[in-house]
C-alpha cells in the first residue's frame, strides 16, 4: 500500500483488494496461487503468466485494484493513504521455480518474521487459490 501504512488491518479491506487482484488476473488470464498481507503491503504469487512481463502483470493487478478500491471503498482507508495513491509505484518480483502451497507458506512466514514481530496485533493471512 502507498506509504506503507497499515492499511490492510481491515479485513473487509483484504477481502475486496484480493477480490479485485483476482478480477484482474482473471480477465488476463494470469492464474494467482496464494496472496498474502501485512498490515502495509501485500504478496501476489502468480503462475501461467507467460505472456506479461514481470512489470505489466504489476500494472494489470495494481492499476485494477487502486482504481476500484478508490473508486467505490475510499471511505474504509481514505484516513490511511497520503493522496490519491493506494499502491506504492514499485515493485518486487522473484522466480522461486515450483510454487507450490509448502513453498508459498514458507516464503511468507521467513520474510514477514520481523513485521510480524513488530505487529504482534497483526493477523497472518495467506489466501490460497486452487486450479479448477
């Protein structure tokens, strides 16, 4: 989230945003295996998005999401975003080879050890999704 503040310690604010990132993945056809939040920030592992750049599955997930957030949900975290920004304009992206659930819950638990620690009020969310 923009800024980095605690914006999804709401959960009707993860619910929407993760309902939304998977909108956009649907519509592009970029299969997301796990999302997962913080309180300031969230982890998408896609799979099957051969056909985008790193950098243009970002824009498609990121660009849906903001708009709609802001759009129709402002009133949940406008208290919490400096401007008219709900993502950051960066990125990360990492290979990690065969994602699978193990993997996914590992990744997530070794590299929000310290967030979690410092937000111990902060609940661990991991939504997996299955291919149907």
């Amino acid at each position: 989230a923009a800024y980095r503040r605690r914006i999804f310690e709401s959960e009707e604010t993860k619910i929407l945003t993760r309902d939304y990132i998977l909108a956009a993945a649907r519509k592009h056809g970029i299969a997301v295996s796990a999302i997962g939040f913080g309180t300031d920030h969230c982890h998408i592992f896609t799979t099957a998005c051969k056909n985008f750049s790193p950098a243009k599955v970002a824009q498609l997930l990121k660009g849906f999401s903001s708009f709609m957030m802001r759009k129709h949900h402002k009133i949940l975290f406008r208290n919490q975003l400096w401007g008219d920004k709900f993502w950051t304009s960066g990125y990360f992206y990492r290979t990690v080879g065969a994602v699978n659930s193990k993997t996914v819950k590992r990744y997530v638990a070794q590299t929000q050890e310290k967030h979690w620690k410092v937000n111990s009020h902060a609940q661990r969310n991991l939504f997996e999704f299955r291919a149907s």
